[in-house]
C-alpha cells in the first residue's frame, strides 16, 4: 500500500514555555559548548581585576573552549576542574554543541558580601536562520586570596537546565510558496509523487525483476518522466541491507497508475507516496522554472544556518532564483531532553522556545498556460535537435511561453542561447534600409546566384537560386542573401546596429532569470558587413530577442519583454517609435513570406493572418551545418521558434511554428 510521508507545520508566534520546577536538585555537573585547552591550571583572575573581567574572560572560554586559566567553584563551595566544566558545556548544549553563542554582558557586575552576580545576554543561532536570544546569571565569589571564581551551576547555560539534561532543537519547516502563472493560479505546487522502490531481501531474482521493471517503466509516456536508467539496479538490490528502500525512481502520481498494474505485485516491490512541488507537466516551461527538489549535500554545505535535512530547495531558473523568497522562514523548537535509564534520550516536557515558521511568498509570472502548453507540445516531437520557442503578446510585453525540446530541455535555451540568427536577421537589415531611405518595397534589386565580396568566398543562395532583378518586397519574401549583401554599404557602418537597437537588441534587461539580449555586428570588413546582412558573421542572439524584436515590429516600437510581476527592477527605457514609412513596408513583406515565401504551410493556419521570416544561419565553417529559425505573429502573440542544426527552415522550424499555432485555436 501507499505509505504518505508527514507534513510539515505552520504557525507564526515565537513562544517560550514553562512547567513546573520543583523537586529538580541541580547539580554541578551540565552545560554546552567547548573543549579546555591541555595542561592548564587552574586559576583565578586577581581580586584587582574585579568580577567584569572575569565574568568576560569566561564568557570568551565558553565560546572558544579556553576555560583552564579560570578558577571554578560548585554551589557549595567546593572547587571544579575547568576540563569538567568545559565538558559539562558541551553536554548540556545538546543539539548547539556545534554552534557558538554570541555572549555579552549587560552591565557591570553587582557585588555584595563576596559574591558578584552578572546578567549575560546567550544568543544562539538555530536551523533555518533564525536565533534564540535570553539573559541568564554567572554568579562568583571572591575566595581567601581576592581572586574571583565562576560559581558554576547548568543553570548558566539557560535556567531551567539541570544536571544530566541537554537541549534539543526541532526544526519546524515552512510552507513552501507557489509559482504563479499571469492569472495567479499556481504553476508549481504541491503534487502527488510515488517513489518506486525495492526492499533487497524480499527479492530473489534481481536481474529478472530489473528487466520488468524497466519494461514497465519504458510504458510511460515521456511526459510524465524522465529517461529511466536502470542498470546498475540488480546489483544495489544484491548489496542493499535486509529491510531498506532501494529508491529506483520517483514518478508522478499519474505515472505511477499508468503502470501501477504491472509494477505493484512484483515480488520485493515497496511504494512510498510523497508530495512535490511540481509543474502542470514535466516538461511545462521545465528549465525556465527550475525545479524544487530534497535538499543536497552541497546545498547544506554552502549555507548550513539556512538549509538542513529534509528541506525542500530550489534549484536553477525561477525556483533557484527565487528560492528564498517561495520557501519562507523556517522555524524552531528547543526542548529539554533527559537519558533514562535505559540511555534513551527523552523529552522531559519542558519547551524553552519555539519561534513558528513564516510560510513563503509567491512569485507571480506572465506565463499563460494555454500558449506554454502549445509550445511544449510543438517541440514534443523533435528529440533529435536542442531546441526552443518564446511567445510574447505583443501589446504588453508578457512572455507567455518559453519552451525547450526534449533533447535540452534542462537548459533554458530560449533565454540564454548566443547563436546566429540567419536570414531571421533580414527583418532588422530591412528595417535599417528603409529608414535610410536606400531602398522601398518596389525598388528593384538583383538577386543573383552569387555574389562576390571581397575578403571571403561568394555570397550564394539556398540550392543557388536566382531571382534576376525583382522587387525589394521579393527579395524579402524569398529571402535572397546576395540581394541583402549587394545592399550591405548602404547601411554603412553602424546602420546594422542601430536598426537592432530600436528593436530592444543589445539592451540590459532583467527579468529575474538570466537572459541574452543579442549582440549585433558593427563596423567590421566589407564581408564581415555582408554576411550581417543576413544574419551570419559576428551576430548573435536568443530566441526570447528575436521574439522582443519582432514584437517590437508588429507593435511599432520595442518594448521590454516581462517575466515577473512586479519586475525585479525597473524595465528599460521604451524604444522610439518605428517610422510608418519603414515599419508598415516592413509588415507586409514580412506577410509575403507567409502568402507567397518561404513559409506558406502557414497560410491556412486557423486564428488570422501570419507574418514572419524564416531563417538558416551557418555555424561554423561548413556550409552543410545550419541552426535554423522562424520568426513571426498572429494576433497579439509575436514568437520565435531555434532548432540547433536543424537544416533546413522550411522542414523544421516552419512545422514547429505550425504545430503551435494551431495548438494555440
């Protein structure tokens, strides 16, 4: 059966509790915190120095372990080695023996007839960040020869502790907050999880209950887990200890009923139900999101205040960003413990604090599951090239979807790729011929099979098509390299990057998660001009700029995409307004490639009219390797769809671009 695990608990008060005292003798012996020093003697500070620096010296002894030069007395009187009460330290701090107090003494200390009495502020550090602050008595005595002695008692440590008892410390977790999407209903949040497990001793064949399980696990649709390895299986069940839970996988609940059937009787089979905070799907905006997991070792060992066993972290995008945020504050309990006779450790029923747990809060975000759910889907299919899609709705900046392939999908490759964008390219090339007047629509322009530019080998088209000498609008539509490379001097130098900086290219935004904004080639060699034209050379961008950018063309002017709401900072400045004269030429021909270009499979796609530019971008020296793009909108929503060597534009971005639009109807 199904073994649900223990939730956490919530609340908000910090409390400190009593119960009652008597009949409890103290004793000598107890205490928290450190180790005396070897083959010292036992001393006293000189009556001169007064209690104050006795008191201090003691203090720093119990916090660094250097208690020999001090002189200590019980109670009654009777002298105690400083090596046993740096050990009784040690045992009555209990659960903080690891942790060093702050300690600090409130005022001079107050004598009378021989005895000095100081109150002392203890503040510990607990688990999750949080701190337990109370004053507390050292008492001394001044003995025969002036010097003063610490009167030690546990009560010191903290004033309800006695002889024999330590402190014990209970992290209490906080709920974890959600992930929202642009409606503010959670994306990630708690979901029901089945770990999938064996218990070694009740199996007798593991390499025969290896080869079922792995049959049954390969029975799961891929949106629902992970590729499976389990071939180092039979040999952990060989070596598993008698009674332990081999984890194999964890599976969503969903999964696991997929497959329940063939798994559940298995001989030696055990199942533990659990919840994680998970997305709608596996897949859905996967590395954009990060993932929310059981806390690790590395984690622990770079902020052991604020991580501890049993936590739940979050790790990259969103989660990772935001992970102190959605986690919230942990809080704490300190009990007192006692050994009984036995040598079990007990409670004893006494709780000296608590401080109650601050429950996360949520990270809203544009995201719209219905566009994210499209974009998933349209990239489902392709597990043979890394690739991605962003959506953007064009009258607000929201980023709607940021997909990523199964064959990268732990990568944000929408985000954060440097890549070339090939003849996606020619829509910011155009944009600054027009501007500058170099061109129209219907100027003509030749477009050869080759053009020769000096300094590298001959422009040339896709399979060295020409055009002869066309319209402008034509070359566009049938995205003609050489035509835009004959064009390349009549942007001039800078042409190219002030095209692509009206178009939000190059601009420093911050969206929460790490994001490239492009870089665009400027100045350069005559071929190096050339080849920007079309999207080649020194150029780079991602696939959530071209999608800005070309957002930015439907809307008229850029505006800075956003992720979370409210942004983390303030979004850059809007761009200026795009001429009428060059932007309006611009959409239509950016409609031809649809209607009679390089992408007409868009044609009849349901929802309205589809403008874009298709895109084949060179990525090393051989003209055979190509990423390649579709850039457009329909409607409200401009995207960008990347296939990392994909090859042709026409067979793999342009279908994926028709898998999401009529996903989206």
């Amino acid at each position: 059966m199904l073994r649900p695990l223990s939730s956490g608990i919530s609340g908000s008060t910090a409390t400190a509790r009593r119960r009652p005292t008597g009949g409890r003798a103290r004793s000598a012996l107890a205490a928290v915190a450190a180790v005396a020093l070897a083959g010292g003697t036992l001393t006293a500070c000189s009556g001169g120095d007064g209690p104050d620096r006795t008191v201090d010296a003691f203090l720093s002894g119990w916090r660094d372990g250097r208690l020999d030069p001090l002189g200590f007395v019980d109670t009654g009187g009777r002298k105690i080695p400083a090596k046993d009460v740096a050990e009784q330290l040690k045992q009555l701090s209990g659960d903080l023996a690891a942790s060093k107090p702050e300690l600090r003494r409130d005022g001079a200390a107050k004598e009378a007839n021989g005895i000095a009495t100081a109150t002392v502020t203890v503040d510990w550090p607990l688990p999750g960040g949080q701190r337990w602050s109370y004053p507390t008595t050292v008492r001394l005595k001044k003995g025969a020869d002036d010097a003063w002695q610490v009167i030690w008692d546990p009560s010191v440590v903290q004033e309800k502790l006695t002889s024999g008892e330590q402190l014990a410390v209970t992290r209490r977790n906080a709920p974890r907050a959600a992930v929202l999407d642009g409606a503010g209903q959670p994306l990630v949040t708690a979901r029901p999880v089945v770990l999938v497990g064996v218990q070694p001793d009740q199996v007798t064949d593991p390499v025969g209950l290896t080869k079922q399980l792995d049959a049954a696990f390969r029975a799961v649709r891929p949106a629902f887990t992970p590729p499976i390895d389990v071939s180092d299986l039979s040999e952990r069940i060989r070596t598993g200890k008698p009674g332990s839970f081999v984890e194999v996988l964890t599976l969503r609940r969903e999964a696991y009923l997929q497959i329940k059937s063939k798994i559940y009787d298995l001989p030696g089979t055990r199942f533990q139900e659990q919840q994680r905070d998970l997305a709608p799907t596996r897949q859905f905006a996967r590395a954009l999101l990060g993932s929310v997991d059981p806390v690790q070792k590395q984690d622990i060992d770079a902020d052991p205040a604020r991580y501890g066993l049993g936590d739940l972290v979050g790790h990259g995008g969103l989660a990772g960003r935001y992970d102190q945020q959605l986690r919230g504050t942990a809080g704490a309990s300190v009990i007192i413990t006692r050994r009984n006779p036995d040598g079990v450790v007990e409670p004893t029923g006494e709780e000296v604090f608590r401080v109650e747990p601050k429950p996360g809060s949520p990270v809203r975000t544009t995201l719209d599951v219905r566009t994210q759910n499209a974009a998933d889907a349209a990239l489902a299919g392709d597990a043979a090239h890394r690739t991605a899609l962003v959506a953007v709705r064009i009258s607000d900046g929201a980023v709607l979807a940021a997909a990523n392939g199964p064959a990268g999908a732990a990568e944000n490759l929408a985000f954060t790729a440097q890549v070339p964008p090939g003849s996606t390219f020619k829509m910011v090339s155009a944009l600054g011929l027009l501007d500058r007047g170099a061109v129209t629509a219907d100027t003509p322009v030749a477009c050869p099979k080759t053009f020769a530019v000096p300094g590298r080998p001959p422009v040339k088209n896709s399979d060295f098509f020409e055009l002869g000498s066309v319209p402008f609008r034509v070359d566009f539509a049938r995205s003609c390299n050489t035509a835009f490379a004959a064009l390349a001097p009549r942007l001039g130098a800078d042409g190219l990057a002030a095209a692509g900086r009206d178009l939000g290219l190059e601009g420093k935004w911050e969206l929460g998660v790490e994001a490239f904004t492009g870089k665009v080639s400027t100045g350069g060699s005559p071929a190096e001009q050339a080849a920007a034209t079309f999207g080649q050379g020194t150029t780079v961008v991602s696939p959530l700029a071209m999608a800005a950018a070309t957002a930015a063309v439907a809307r008229g002017r850029f505006q800075q995409p956003r992720l979370v709401d409210p942004p983390p900072a303030p979004p850059v400045a809007a761009g200026p307004e795009l001429k009428p004269t060059s932007v309006g030429p611009l959409r239509a021909m950016m409609r031809a490639v649809v209607t009679s270009g390089t992408a007409t499979a868009l044609a009849d796609v349901p929802g309205g009219p589809v403008s874009g530019k298709t895109g084949t971008a060179e990525y090393d020296d051989n003209p055979a390797h190509t990423h390649t793009w579709f850039v457009g909108w329909q409607g409200d929503v401009a995207f960008a769809v990347f296939v990392e060597k994909g090859g042709s534009a026409t067979t793999t971005a342009v279908p994926i671009s028709e898998k999401f639009l009529r996903a989206l109807r």
